[in-house]
C-alpha cells in the first residue's frame, strides 16, 4: 500500500524583494495589460463569438488575435476602437466616462420615477432642511 | 540527481499553486536560483515577470494562452510581452525567458532561466542549459505521475514517500 505525502514549501523572500523594488508603472502597465486582454476575451464570450468571429470582422488572421490575447500586447487606440466596434461593447472605459454615465443612470431613474411617484417623500415631522434645485442636473436637493 | 518539488509559499494562490524543484546537488532550488541571478542582471525585467505571475495567480485562472510554448514545456514571459528592462539591465535581443511547465490550470511548476540571445534556446549559451533541465524535468514529472509516484490532487502535488525522483 503505497502512501502519499504533501510536498513540502519553500519561502523565497527575494521575490518580495524584487517586488518592492519594482516601479509602480511597471506594475500598472502589467496589470492593464491584462485586464485589456481579459476584458477582449469576455467581451467575445458575452456575444457568444469566438476568436474567428473577431478576426473576419477586423480583416486579421486568426493567428494574430490569438496573439493578441497571449498577454500584453501593445494595442493602440484605434486597435482597442476597431476591437470594441466590431464586439459593440467598450473595452476601456475612463473614470470621466463612468462619471458621465453615473449622472446620465441618476437623471434617467429621476426622470422615470417622477413619473409616478414622487422620489421624495416629505417626512412626517417638520424639519429644518428644505429642498432645492440643482442647477445642472436639475435635481433636487435637500 | 536526486531531486525534490517543493511548493513556492509566496505563489500559493486560491485557484493555482506554484512549484519549483530542487536538485540535491546544488544549493539553491531551481526557481530561487533564477531569481537571485536575474535580480543582479535583469531586475527590472525580473519585477515585471514576477508581477505577471502575481497577477495571473491573483486574478486571472492560468490560462494556456498567459504561457509560450516550448515542446513538451513552457516558458514565461508569453509571446508580445515585451518586459520593459531598466537602466540596470543588462541588454539582449530576445530579453527574459523564466521555462515551466503548466500541467494543469492549478499546478504549474516554475523551473529556471536567463537572458536569452538567440532565436534557437539550444544556440543560447545563457538558456540552453535551462531549456534542457525543463525539457527533462517535464519528461519525468509525467513519467513519475503514469507510474504513480506523483499525483496531483488540485492545487496540491503528492509524492510516493518511497519515491526516489531522478533527473
């Protein structure tokens, strides 16, 4: 009867070492590198296309998408737009973007809400606050 | 050379464990010696590699595609990474190559490396002697596992207590 031992581990400290040492740009560039590639890699999945579907839409091999989500190759801009037109879904979004579309999420529910209810419900007690108008938004604000 | 795997505690992660071996003979295990060496010529290629390995074992399951291909093994970085070498480094056409071996998405083991400087790893006079150590390593870890001295058991290897592993 044969019997099975655990491997044992080793502690290599220098990999913290190298670690710490590292440039923050270099850590930045390694993990947008992967997210870029993984989020290609999602977005093909969530239309339910394969790599092929991708590469007759932008003229390219089906070798050089394979590539392409290796790992972190160096995609332009234009690369990225042309990737995100033919899957129709965005493949980097800025925090200005998200901002953007927060408020745009925010107005809309507002707006829709208005409709039939009232979003605010006067409270019961009087209060000191009272309720104004933004500006830009034009939303309402206590 | 009798050798043994050892699990590398820093690169145990949730979905994947990293190993490395660690040949009787010399001092260091595989993997520790590659990094101790490329943290004096290469460091700056060196963090970026590691910070790969972090991210992909965080983050990402280990992908067939996060790895190159060589033969019966494989190596690290991927193709088109090109890891950025700092002012430190020292210069090669081909850059960093770190060979390993992904035997299923939860085991991968990390063996050892260097500057590599010709198209062919068996023309580099830095690698070609990595190259074959992986090559080799890969062979009989399989052999080992057909024989049932070694079986995999998710992230985790065990090993025959009798086994004696010859590379």
């Amino acid at each position: 009867m044969k019997k099975f031992k655990k491997v044992e581990s080793i502690q290599i400290p220098e990999i913290d070492s190298v670690l710490s040492n590292t440039s923050q740009e270099s850590k930045h560039f390694i993990k947008k590198s992967l997210e870029i590639v993984h989020q290609i890699s999602l977005a093909i999945a969530d239309k339910g296309k394969n790599q092929k579907y991708l590469a007759d839409k932008l003229g390219k091999s089906e070798a050089e998408i394979s590539k392409w989500l290796c790992g972190t190759h160096n995609f332009t801009v234009r690369t990225l737009a042309n990737i995100g037109t033919a899957l129709d879904q965005e493949i980097i979004v800025t925090p200005w973007k998200v901002k953007e579309n927060h408020m745009k999420y925010v107005t809309e529910v507002y707006r829709a809400n208005s409709n039939k209810k009232p979003i605010y419900e006067k409270p019961k007690q009087s209060t000191s606050f009272s309720l104004a108008k933004d500006k830009e938004t034009g939303l309402k604000v206590a | 050379m009798i050798a043994t795997i050892l699990e590398i505690e820093r690169f145990k992660f949730k979905n994947v464990h990293f190993y490395t071996i660690l040949v009787s003979s010399r001092p260091r295990a595989e993997f520790q010696d590659f990094v101790d060496r490329m943290s004096k010529k290469c460091p700056g290629q060196l963090g970026e590699l590691l910070q790969f390995i972090d991210e992909i074992g965080q983050k990402y399951n280990v992908e067939e595609n996060h790895f190159r291909h060589e033969r019966n093994s494989h190596a690290l970085p991927p193709h088109y990474i090109h890891l950025a070498a700092n002012d430190s480094d020292e210069q090669t056409e081909f850059g960093l190559r770190l060979y390993c071996c992904r035997f299923t998405p939860s085991i991968v083991v990390l063996y050892n490396g260097d500057l590599k400087t010709t198209q062919l790893p068996n023309d580099c006079p830095n690698v070609s002697k990595h190259f074959s150590f992986a090559l080799d390593a890969t062979r009989k870890i399989d052999q080992a596992r057909n024989d049932d001295y070694i079986r995999f058991d998710g992230n985790e290897i065990h090993v025959d207590e009798e086994f004696i592993f010859e590379i």
